[in-house]
C-alpha cells in the first residue's frame, strides 16, 4: 500500500499494518523493518526500544477491519473461504496490501474491499458464480441500516407531472441469482435458484433490512423513477420498454405506488 503525501513514519506504520510479510518482517527485525523505511533515528529507537508494540498496534488495525468486514460480508466470506480453501480471507490481505483502506470510517471499508475484489471474482472462473451477488447484497442490506434519515417536512401529492421523492434508505438491486432466498446461517451450504431478478430494499420499521420483489415493468418503473423522471414519463419509458400502454398497465402502476407509499419507499412528489 502506498500513502501519498505522508511522511516516513506514517508509511511505516501503514506498511506494518498492511503488509502481507510485516507480521514476520517485524519479529525478526523491528529496526531493520523501519530504517529501510527512512524512517527518523530517534522514531526507529522508540520503535526498536519495544518491538512488540509495532506488533501489537498491526494486531489491533488488521483485527477491527477483520471484524467490521466479517460482520457485514459474514455468508459472502463463509462461502467464499468454504469453497476455495480460504479465498476471501487471501483477498482480503492482497486488498490490504495492494490498496488497503482509504476511509476514515471502518464502515466504509467493505465497499472499498468489494470495489476492488468484484472484477476480480467476476472474471475468475473457479469463484462460484452467486458469490458477486450475494456480497452487492450483504452489502446493500448493511448500507440500508446506516443511510441517513430522511429530511423532515412534508411532501408534496404525488402527481403524474412531477419526479417522486424516495427514501434514502431505499435502493432498487438486480442480481442474477436469488440469492434474497439463502439461509441467513453463515454455515450454511444451500445455492440459490438462478434468477434474475430485481429487488426493492428498503429500510423497515424496526431499521432492518426488507426486500420487495418487483416485475420487470415494475422493476423499469421504478429505475426510471428514481432517475429523477417525472411520474408520467416514467410509465412511458417503461412501458415502451415492455411494449405495451401506460393506459393498459394503469391499475398496476398505481398499485404499485401505493404499496412504495406505504413501505416507506415513496415520500410523494418532489
């Protein structure tokens, strides 16, 4: 990992903290590991004087991204480990290495991971192929939680020639696979169907995490919705795409504004 604009001593401990070899590197040779580094004499006596403490700090940074990452991609690396003999947990050390986190937050950090290791997985034949989605939504469901509340004030009625106002806790995912259907035991070994399919998650009443399956006219409804496009031409984007009416798909849409309605996932028109 390389961090720009920093000086010696803070690329050092970045380095002892990310770094595949700085677990061994430092137990072998503490001074060594930080004067290569530039590091100045007076930082690299302190160092030296108690190397179990450059150690210790590399224990306490890798165990709390370990443990926000185990927390939120809990199935996604449980499976992933399981089928190829610890292969996330590899990832995870080359992200650390390679990249490493760039966040202050730590929960930012399973998103910055995902950003790199996705194209990775996707183009590696011997990932199983549901692992991409089932990690975008492990993803998502953590994201739902921790999104902003919505501004208070009131909202306009909904109005055809108007965009709606969604929930910031709300989201429209596609996947490939069902994998909404899987176990929640990270031990489990069931496979999901194969989709696709396309889902509303949204945050609910008691700050979890709901998913609502939608058609696929449903599905482009809402895609052009929350693309900002007024209610009308919506109905119009989709259903052209569907090859058939706003006029014939009327009772539909409007069921289907009422159930966003009352989910929470439309707050009324902008």
């Amino acid at each position: 990992m390389t961090v720009q604009g920093s000086t010696p001593l803070e690329r050092t401990l970045a380095d002892a903290c990310f770094e595949l070899a700085a677990g061994a590197d430092i137990g072998a040779d503490a001074r060594g590991f930080v004067a290569k580094r530039g590091v100045a004499r007076d930082d690299a006596d302190a160092i030296a004087s108690a190397p179990p403490r450059l150690a210790v700090y590399r224990s306490l940074v890798q165990n709390g991204l370990k443990t926000v990452v185990g927390k939120v991609l809990a199935r996604t690396r449980a499976r992933l480990n399981a089928s190829r003999s610890g292969r996330f947990d590899a990832d995870f050390a080359r992200f650390l290495q390679a990249v490493g986190p760039r966040t202050h937050y730590l929960r930012d950090v399973p998103d910055e991971l995902l950003a790199w290791a996705l194209p990775q997985w996707r183009a590696d034949p011997a990932v199983p192929e549901y692992v991409t989605d089932l990690a975008i939504h492990e993803s998502t469901e953590f994201t739902l939680g921790s999104a902003p509340d919505d501004a208070p004030g009131a909202s306009s009625p909904v109005a055809i020639d108007r965009p709606l106002r969604f929930a910031r806790a709300a989201r429209l995912v596609r996947h490939a696979w069902r994998v909404h259907e899987l176990s929640e035991d990270p031990s489990a070994t069931d496979l999901p169907a194969i989709g696709p399919v396309a889902l509303m998650a949204y945050r609910n009443l008691e700050q979890g995490a709901s998913w609502l399956e939608l058609t696929p006219l449903a599905a482009s409804i809402v895609d052009a919705l929350m693309a900002e496009r007024a209610l009308g031409d919506a109905l119009e984007q989709a259903c052209a795409a569907h090859h058939t009416t706003a006029s014939a798909v009327a009772m539909d849409a409007a069921r289907l504004l009422a159930d966003l309605s009352e989910r929470g996932i439309v707050l009324g028109a902008r």
